[in-house]
C-alpha cells in the first residue's frame, strides 16, 4: 500500500526469523547449563548486535517497537499472575527496598563520578543511571525459575515497579535539568503524584469496571475473543500510564493486577502467553543489542565502569538488608534487585544525547549495565536452589528433556 | 534505546489497541447479521481510516508492516491447513481457472479504458490491476465460513495462488514498462519462471528436508520451540520467496504446504493461531483503511469504476466456467476468485507513484477494488449456504451464542 517500507518488510522478516531462531536456540542453550532462559535471549542480543556480528542495528525503529511491545506483554502476563493482597501485604518492605535501592547508588555513583574528577551534572546522570531496576529482566527470572510467588519475588516486584515509578521521575527531572530547565520542589512533586497516582487509579477503577465489563463481553463474545479485548484493555491502560506521566509497562502491570481476580484472567494469559512466545524474546534480545562490548576495551571506561559496577552492586544489595523486620531471605531480594537492563541504557542514552555523558562515561554506564544485568539472573538462580522452597528448577530441567 | 520511534511507541500501542478492539466488534456484528467476520474487519478499517473517522494513516509504515506479518502468517496457517495432494487433484482446473481469470479481465479492464478515451500505458495499468485475486481475504473468508477443504476452496486456493504469482510478473512487467524500461519475452519469461519455479522447489526441499529437522528440533526443544522454529521457518520462506522474485505470501504458503504432513504441524498450527488472533484482523484493517470512500463522489470516476466493476465481476465468473470438464460448483469458484484486495491497490499505487495513473482513473480503480472485496463474502456465503455441502454455517452460528 505505502512505498515507506515496501523494501523494508522482507528484511524485518528476515531479522524477526533470525531473532525467533537465535533467541529460542540461546535460551535452550542457557537452560542446558541451568541458567535461566533469558540469559541466552539477552546474549543472542549481543551476538547479532552491532559489536559481533552486525546483524541488527538497535537503533531500528521496528525493533525498538517490537522489543516495547514485548516488555508491555511481559508486564501485563506478570501483572496477571500477581496477586494484589500479597503485593501489598509486603508493601513497607518493597517500599523501603525502592527507596533504599535507589538513594544508595545515586548516592554512591554521584560520589564515584566525583571522586574521579567528573563534573557535577555529568555525575548525577551517571548515579541516576543506577537507579532503577529493570522489572522487565528480574520479573522474567524469576518466572523463568518458577518463583514468582515466592515471598521475596513479591518484594522484587513490588519493589522493582516502585523504583521504576522512582527512576522515571528522575529520569524527567535529569532531562528537565540537562537542557537546562529549571526544577522546582513542586514540579518534582507532581511528576511524582501523577506517576504513583495512576497506578492506584488503575488498580481500583479496575477492580470496579473489569469485572462488569467482562461478564458484558463474555455474553456476546467467544473465548479468544475476550483474550483479544483483555490485551487491548492492557495496551490502553499502558497508554494511559504514559500518557499521565509513569510507564508504559507501569500502566500494563496495574491492568494485569486488575484483570488478576476476574474468572477471565486464565482466559486472556492463555491468549497473551502464545503472542509473549513471539514478542517478548524480541525485547530481550533487542536489549542484548544495544550492549557494545567494544566499550570493554577502554582503560579509563573500565576503571570508572568497575567502580559504578561495585556500587550499583552493593547499593541494591544493602537495599535488600534495609527493611530488617522483614523474615524473608534478605539476599535474595537485593540480588534480586541488581540488574538494571534498559532502564540504564536509557538514562545512558538521554544523557549521550543531551550532550551530558561523554563517550566515554557513557562506556561505563553501559558496563555496568552489562555486567548487573548478567550477572544478577545466574546468582539468583544460585540463591534459590540452595536455599529452601518448591525445587522447582529440578522440574524445569526434566521439562526441558521431555518432549510432547 | 533509539529516540526515533521514542514517542511513537504509545501512539502504535494506542491504535493496535483501537484495531483490535474495532475488528472484534465489527467482526462479531458482521457475524450476527450472517457474514463473514473478515467483511466486519475491512469495515472497521474503512471506518478507522482517513475517508471516516481519519483515526488510521494506512500509509504509516508500521501498520503496513504488521499488516504484511498478518497476511503471512494468515497464508502460512492456511497452508498448514492445505494437503498438498488435495491441490495438485484440483491443479489443471486451478490452473486453467487462474489463467482464464487474468485473461479475461485484463483483456476487458483494457478495451473498457481505451473505449473511455484513455492513454495506452493508463489502460494497460489499469488492466492489470484487475487480474490478480485476494488469495487472503478469499481464503480467510472461505476459513471464517469452515469450508476450507471444499473441492471448490481447493480450486479457488490454487487458482489465487498462481494468479497471485502471474499478477507478480505482471507488477514487475508493468513496473518496467512505466519506467520506460525495455520489456523483452526473455525478461518476463525468467521473472515467471523464478516466481513458480520457487513453489516447487520451496515445496520439494520442504518435503525432504522438514520432517527430519524437525525430529531432530522435537529432540532438543519444547512444543512451544517447535511452534516458534515453525513459524521462523515460515518467515524466512516468505524472505527467500521475495529474493526469488515471488511474494511473500506465496512462500509463506508453500512453507505451511511443506509442513502440513509432518506430526508436528498441529503443535505449529496451534501457536500460530493465537499469533494470528492478533496480527490478521490488522491486515485486513489495514485494506480497509486504504480504501477511500469519498471516491465515490466523482461521476467520471463512478463510470469507469462502474465499468470496471462489471468487467472485473464478469472476468472472474467467466474464469470459474473455464474448466468446463470440473464437476464441482463453477459458480462458486467464480465468486471466490473476485475480491481483488490489497493485490490490486498495490497496482493502482505503483501506477499513480509513477505517474501513469491519474487521480480519477485511481479512483476508479479503488472503487473496483473496493467493492470486489465487499461483494464476494456475503455472496460466496450465500451460495455456500444454499448449496449442498456440511452446513457448517448452522454450527458457526451456534458458536457464536453459546460461550465458554
């Protein structure tokens, strides 16, 4: 119909092929060795990224399209296999954990910058850069092990989504302060309310409105199609989300949690898990691709990388300690909470593209995102199958074997 | 990570959402009043496009994209579906049927423009955008209607098929020809046998080489794995069917074709399916948005349109009457050979980007396209109903009340 992208089709076809067949063969890979799939999803992304073999271009529109699409998917899914009581019931613990996780490696990673003879703005983009989680990569994990509804994985999450909220109003108010505007106390603070606002509105408008609307759709419509009208439901309150000034995947994890006690939720993850087949290994991937592990090659880019690395580390490890009332096992949620994944690399990018981040912090804060990222899911595994609960990774493995 | 679709991701989760929700309910009321659900989609796509409501740009370039994803999966389901020896048992009826219904409506479509006053080249074009049949919607409408493995859906299937690849080397014939390119029997000659001489080998090299690769993928993987080494195996057929100057949708249909006897093709079919929930409704949204209405405001382009019309209907009636020797319905291949589709949008497109169409015989054109498309479902599934045959439409109905 439109010449745009009449040439480009066969060629994202081919991309998705490749990215499908890399991701799956990766992620099986990965499990062979009983590491979690998203491990290999994250390493066929550095593999067919620009710093091996050149395949895919991170930049591409279509595949930063696909790959947000995937984490939207992925957020909706977890959203709808969490359930809100539990949340909240560990709400002061996930709560402290955000706040924690957060003020300690900006805190840290300001002072590292500093020390290290950086200015004072290039040096706070960099602490924020270490802010927040990726939930899109801890939240796979731990689905990957089976462990969602451990009590420490909802702390995570909690947590995780809390900090992602955080890490967005920061992220505004960098920006804000990187071009140059000014930040007031009270600009920050309704960036702030809008953004943990919507999530509760969403949360209890659709506590109310679900469920009538789906006795509604569940009269006129087939199975498959309340799957379809659930998923557009998530894709509009992922929307909203943004539109009101939190995320995307913030948007699409409250919808999931509001969809979670209706007699549909089975219905519409059945339907969402065959598309997140398809689209969420793009995301991962997408972010395996954006990682340049040329940057390792830099003395000075690995200097400054290894120090933020060390407190990006202990940062969220002590933020893992912070709630001492809480009974869980405290190392496992601050590990838990370790892998920054595209949530630093975009910080990175809105830095490099302010003209804040030289080349060669932005080296550095790709590093760290680097290594946390793959660092976190192979402890984690670790932590889990030493430590008491459901051995549910022996499981995964003997599934991994059989074949229907 | 890339800034370029940073602010365009919500506005595409927004309007896949409106999609989707908008071909569902107009699919379903498409169903209540006794039609196809895909007549429903296209409507909802003239209605979310820019002669209406204007919410849809069907010249965007991720919408084109996810619509071709559509068709290919939609074209690779349904050669999953298709036995291969059913076909070839219909193959000199679908041949003379495909040949005769390029013929006929070219020659027509020409005598009419030249008898209007118009230009050679502008006939000539305008011919052509008459020739090729809408293999999707024609499949998808005989798929909503359960009547796939009719003797006359064979037909029809591969009669599309193989006028889909003459309406290629047509495309790329008229291409040359509009750029004032020599067009010589030798060029069109290889451009022909390059188009069909992919189908057979796509479909021989299939046969040998999938069952093995797919024992050796049942060794190593999960059902799901199989699902998604499928549909990448499907992928890259449409990719290579492209390179080889065939279409997409013809490789993607060989693809399922050399799939369709193995064990696996059911655990295939299976994932796909719900893959296809969400892309396929976009495909036919994304036909219906291209159509604009408001082009039945212009008297001149009414007349030759009208014109047009009768001779692209008669043209493909005619063609189902050819294969005189057939003992199945002739009338109901006919009539499923008339949707013309995005196939002849694509032409009437190529011709006005070139210059060689104006805007009133484009129009014209559109109008052609528009109402070919619109005609054959409910008339197809008249005469389906009428006839003798599986009353599957009774059944289809019952589904639609009761609900699971």
């Amino acid at each position: 119909m439109t010449n745009v992208a009449a040439d480009g089709v066969p060629a994202v076809l081919l991309a998705l092929a490749v990215i499908l067949v890399a991701a799956k063969l990766m992620g099986e890979l990965a499990e062979r060795v009983r590491q979690p799939a998203v491990l290999g999803e994250l390493l066929a992304g550095i593999l067919l990224g620009p710093s091996l073999l050149g395949f895919l271009d991170p930049a591409s529109s279509w595949l930063h399209l696909f790959g947000e699409i995937g984490v939207v998917i992925l957020l909706f899914q977890i959203g709808l296999e969490t359930d809100l009581k539990r949340l909240l019931s560990v709400g002061g613990v996930a709560v402290t954990v955000a706040i924690v996780g957060v003020a300690v490696p900006f805190a840290l990673g300001y002072a590292v910058c500093r020390m290290m003879g950086l200015p004072d703005l290039e040096s706070v983009v960099a602490g924020a850069a270490l802010t927040a989680t990726s939930v899109g990569i801890t939240a796979r994990v731990l689905s990957d092990l089976g462990r969602l509804h451990d009590v420490e994985s909802q702390v995570v999450l909690g947590a995780a989504v809390i900090d992602d909220v955080i890490g967005l109003v920061i992220l505004a108010v960098v920006s804000r302060a990187v071009t140059g505007g000014a930040v007031t106390a009270g600009s920050v603070a309704l960036t702030t309310a809008a953004a943990f606002g919507f999530v509760i509105a969403a949360v209890l408008v659709g506590r109310v409105a679900v469920p009538p609307l789906f006795r509604l759709l569940a009269r006129i419509g087939r199975p498959e199609s309340l799957a379809t009208m659930g998923l557009a439901i998530g894709l509009l309150t992922a929307v909203l989300a943004h539109a009101a000034g939190s995320a995307l995947i913030v948007g699409a994890f409250a919808a999931g949690l509001a969809f979670q006690p209706t007699a549909h939720a089975e219905t519409i993850a059945r339907g969402v898990t065959r598309l997140g087949h398809f689209f969420v290994p793009i995301f991962f991937v997408s972010v395996g691709a954006a990682v340049d592990v040329r940057t390792l090659g830099d003395p000075r880019a690995l200097t400054i990388g290894g120090l933020l690395i060390a407190v990006a580390i202990a940062g969220k490890v002590v933020a893992g300690f912070a709630p001492v009332w809480f009974r869980g096992r405290k190392l496992v949620v601050g590990v838990g909470m370790i892998p920054r994944g595209e949530v630093g690399l975009i910080f990175a990018q809105t830095g490099l593209a302010a003209g804040v981040l030289d080349g060669g912090l932005f080296a550095s804060v790709t590093a760290m995102v680097m290594v946390t990222t793959f660092v976190a899911p192979p402890v984690l595994k670790a932590l889990l199958a030493a430590g008491p609960g459901r051995p549910r990774d022996a499981g995964g493995a003997a599934e991994l074997v059989t074949e229907a």
